[in-house]
C-alpha cells in the first residue's frame, strides 16, 4: 500500500490529531474536520514529500472539500498509531500555480 493509501486509510477510520498549530490555523482559516477529511478523501495528491523532516516524515497534500475549496494539509507520514495534521491552509494563488507548485 503506498502512503497516500494509508493515510486514507487512516483518516478514513478517524485515527488522525491535530498539531496545536493546525488547530489554531483550522480556527484562523475557518476549516473544520469535515473538510479535511473530504479533502484527504478525495481525489487527492501528495504535491510535495518530506522524507527527512527534522520533526518526521510528512508530505504536503492537496486535495479539494465537497465544495471544491482547495487545501493543503501537511500531515505526518502513517508510520504512528495517530496520523499528525501539521498544518492546514488554503493555497495562495500568488504563491502557488495551479495550488501545485510553489512559485519561487
């Protein structure tokens, strides 16, 4: 199963937290569980990896709400009993092309 298969796979069984930052970002951002997991569950992406992470393995998701609003979330790779959501924020167009690549 690759990683993007275990992390639906885990948030689809709710085994997911969210860091202190993500939650403060969620409030800010106004983006709520459900989205997340709509955006997880969907035909999402891995946009960017962080294998060697100094806080762990994670990588950058993109993925769309029922709504079609974009976010990416940086979350933890499944290798814990709990997935980590990182953080969670819509991309901005400014700074990301297509919300896929990061415009430098």
């Amino acid at each position: 199963m690759d990683i993007l298969a275990e992390i639906q796979e885990k948030v689809s069984q709710r085994q997911f937290e969210f860091s202190r930052h993500a939650m403060d970002q969620s409030i800010l951002r106004d983006v709520n569980v459900v989205e997340v997991e709509e955006a997880v569950m969907s035909n999402c992406e891995i946009i960017e990896d962080y294998p060697e992470d100094k806080y762990g393995p994670s990588c950058l998701i993109l993925g769309f709400t029922k709504q079609e609003r974009p976010l990416h979330i940086l979350i933890s790779y499944p290798t814990r009993p709990l997935l980590k959501i990182i953080t969670i924020y819509e991309p901005d167009p400014i700074a990301w092309k297509d919300n896929r690549v990061r415009l430098r």
